[in-house]
C-alpha cells in the first residue's frame, strides 16, 4: 500500500504540473465552445439544472476525453524511453503497485482540469440561472458518468501503447473515440449510444435526466448493446466499463512482466 501511495502521489505531481495538460485542456474546451455555439442554449435553456448539466456533459464528452487520452498514452512506455525502468524494477516495491499507483496518479492528475471545466459550466449556469445547485450535479454527474469512461480510456491509453507506438496508439485511439461515441448510430454502425460506450449514455439518461432517446437503427448490428433505459442497465453500463478497465491494467501487467524477464 505504501508503493501505491508514493508512486500514485509522484505520478500525480509529475502530471499535474505539465502545462501540455492543461493547454490541451483548455484548448479543447474552447473548440467545443466553437463548434457547440449553436447548442450552447439548448444547455443554458433548460429550467431544470440536473438536465442542463447532463446536456453540457454530452457536449464536453464530444472532445475533452480524446484528449486526455493522447495525454496519457507515453505514461508507462516514458520510463524505459528515459532509462529509469530498470532502477524502479529494483526497488522494493512490487511492479502491480507501481502500475496500479501510476494509472491512478497519472489518471487523476489529467482528469482534473475535465472536473474544474464540469464545474465552470456549472457556475456559468448558475450566474445565467440563478440555479447553483448546478455545481452538485456536475460534480455528480462527472463522477457517476464521466468517470468511469475516463478510467476506461486512461487504461486503455495505458496499455496498448506498450504494444505499439505511442503515436500510432493516438491516431487510432482519436479515430475509435469519434466512431464509437460521437457518431449518431443513424449515419454508420457505431458503439455510441451502447452500454459499453465510454460516453456514458445511459448514466446521463436513467440518472440525470438527459431527454433525448437512445437511437437504434434498423439493422445496426450493436442493437443488442442499446438495451432499454433503466437503473439496471445504467449500473450494467457502469460495471462492464470497470470490468474492461481492470482487464486492460491486467494486459498490462502481463507485458509488462514479460518484457522484464
């Protein structure tokens, strides 16, 4: 436990003070901005402000999580890049903690500036409405639907770059984010909308009132991932993307085991 600690508060520091990680950021949460301008009243319109926050995270779902998992895809390959693997691998300290103390430092650190965003629309809601109790249910929102996506992909950017480039991990991983989350499931079969999309849809939907029906296109073979919306099915969603996360940090862990013996 005192591995994980120290490595997942090092991790966070280190990650925390990069200003590539709040530029990247800030920089997104602007183009958001750019290309929402026309939604931004179907945010600020609404009268209820659990459903005006929900709106405002399927708009900050669209771009801020690609980048944060660009952000993160060097964080394990970085150590043997810059040579300092194999002093950490003889330490005391056992090789899961570490990697389990990385994710969550390294994770943590990078979803940070996505939470201070969540609240800032919350307070610009609350100016515009007068309704302050946004701050809650962006704070609830982002832990019960942003969450767990975010650890998802901080899993997945993670893992897959120790079995390819890290550069070629970000060209597919920006491709798969767009495809599996973005694309309304009308235009080409898609993940989005499914209870393993990382977007959270059916969190939004079931939990915080996001009013807009689940799309299931006659035909779209990932129609039996878009089961109907309720309480079951929204925690199902939740569990399935904890499942693929603790199965990519096991991937993880198995090549990382490999590649030092």
């Amino acid at each position: 436990m005192r591995s994980f600690v120290a490595t997942a508060r090092y991790e966070f520091t280190m990650q925390w003070r990069k200003r590539s990680v709040w530029i990247v950021t800030g920089v997104l949460a602007l183009l958001v901005v750019a290309i929402s301008a026309g939604q931004l009243s179907f945010v600020f319109g609404a009268s209820d402000p659990k459903v005006a926050m929900a709106r405002a995270t399927m708009l900050l779902q669209v771009l801020l999580p690609v980048g944060y998992g660009c952000l993160l895809a060097d964080r394990l390959v970085r150590d043997r890049r810059i040579g300092v693997a194999e002093v950490l691998e003889a330490t005391p300290a056992g090789e899961t903690a570490r990697l389990v103390g990385k994710y969550v430092g390294s994770c943590a650190a990078t979803a940070f500036p996505i939470l201070v965003l969540f609240l800032v629309v919350a307070a610009g809601y609350g100016v515009a409405e007068g309704e302050w109790a946004a701050a809650g249910w962006a704070f609830a929102i982002f832990v019960v639907v942003a969450l767990p996506g975010l650890a998802f992909v901080g899993a997945a950017a993670l893992a897959f770059p120790l079995v390819m480039p890290a550069p070629l991990f970000r060209v597919l991983f920006v491709g798969y984010w767009f495809w599996g989350n973005a694309v309304n499931p009308v235009a080409m079969p898609t993940t989005a909308q499914t209870v393993v999309a990382p977007e959270g849809s059916y969190g939004l939907r079931q939990f915080f009132g996001y009013d807009e029906e689940i799309t299931r296109p006659p035909g779209d073979p990932f129609n039996v991932l878009r089961p109907e919306v309720s309480a079951a099915t929204a925690v199902l969603s939740i569990a399935l993307l904890a499942v693929l996360t603790a199965l990519l940090l096991a991937g993880a862990r198995a090549v990382q085991s490999r590649s030092t013996r």
